[in-house]
C-alpha cells in the first residue's frame, strides 16, 4: 500500500539538490579536482546533532568500480557532511558528488517544486528498496553530466557525477544508477523509509544518522 503524504509538501532540512542546469560548478571540479569547489552542504539547525552523510555508503573501490576513477573521498564532519569523491588534478576521471534532502512530499511534488526545462533528458529508474527514483542526463560543452535522485521516505539522496570527454554515457548511467541502488539500500538497512520508522522521529538526535553503516566496496 503506497504511504500516505501530506497534500502540501514542506521541507524540513535543505541540501543540494543539483540537477544538470545547476551543475556548472562541478564542470570545474571534474577538470582539476580543486580542494576549493566542494559541493553546498546542509543548513544547519541550532543544535547541530549527527547529519545523514551519503558517503557513509560509498568507498573509493566502489567509485573505481562503477566508474574507472581513481578518486579522493572527502565525507567532511558528522555536523558538516560534505560527500565528494574527487580525481586528481587533469586526470580526465569523473567526479561524483553526493548530497541528501528531506521532504515531506513524494519524488514527482519535489520535481515540480524544482522546476525543469522542457527539453531536460529526465528518466525514471528501478531501484530496488527505494520508494522512486530518477536521472537527469545532460552532455554539453565537451562535458557528461548525470544527476540522480533516489527516494526512502522523506529521505531524498542525490547524485551528481560530471565526466569531461571522452566519455562513455551508457556506463556513467550504470554507474549512477548502482550508486542509487547502494544509498537507497544503506536508507533500508538504517531503518529509513517506512511511516514511523527511526528517520521519523521528532528527535534530529534519534534519527538513523548516528547508525552503523556498511560502506559498499
């Protein structure tokens, strides 16, 4: 029985939520790999309990794998996540960027809330555990770029990998899509995504961000 939602969506906690018009900064990053170009991260409450951290899924073998890239992962503080796996400097490899958001809204409310282009390659994908998920593809000025966006309950984990030519779209594709399965599965595992579950809880301090975590290899 699909979960009930509220008629007007509300944002609870704001991250990035890139999508291939927003992504120029990463063109940047994925030509040199800059210390200086790291992605937004989350608004900050008051108190600052542990934040939900999409890196805590991911390694940099499971980067090399999906992607062919030898990377640097920097998953930043438990009260400033900053998930990034950048390339070394004109080594041509791809950057991904990972980021989360809640919304108390489904994947299609939080789309029309962002607004896109008319003309935007968007594609709805399987994933398995989440509740739905979707990429954006967009190639343009010799640069690939895929966004992501995967659903567990009010949990909305993005993907940004940009990959400068020559570049293969059906793999970065593939890649982004594993990496969703990988962050939507770690949502399931830390109790996120049913009504009532522990991400749920009226207490930032009780949620599943303090939870152990299986980074996929």
């Amino acid at each position: 029985m699909p979960r009930a939602r509220t008629t007007r969506p509300r944002l609870r906690s704001r991250a990035a939520v890139a999508v291939p018009l927003l992504l120029v900064g990463l063109a940047g990053l994925a030509a040199c790999g800059g210390e200086d170009d790291a992605a937004p991260t989350p608004d900050l409450p008051t108190e600052t309990p542990a934040l939900w951290n999409p890196c805590d899924a991911l390694t940099e073998a499971f980067v090399k794998k999906q992607f062919g890239a030898e990377t640097t992962k920097k998953d930043g503080t438990p009260t400033e996540p900053d998930c990034r796996f950048a390339p070394e400097a004109d080594s041509g490899d791809p950057v991904l960027t990972a980021n989360y958001q809640l919304f108390d809204g489904s994947l299609d409310q939080l789309w029309e809330a962002m607004g896109q282009l008319a003309s935007a390659d968007v594609r709805d994908a399987e994933v398995e555990g989440a509740d739905a998920a979707r990429l954006v593809v967009d190639a343009r000025k010799g640069q690939l770029y895929v966004t992501g966006f995967v659903e567990n309950g009010t949990l909305f984990q993005v993907v940004n990998v940009a990959d400068p030519a020559p570049y293969d779209e059906d793999a970065v594709v593939a890649g982004v899509e594993a990496t969703l399965a990988t962050l939507a599965q770690h949502a399931v595992d830390s109790g996120v995504g049913p009504v009532g579950s522990a991400w749920e809880s009226e207490s930032p301090a009780e949620s599943p961000a303090g939870s152990p975590s299986g980074a996929a290899e």
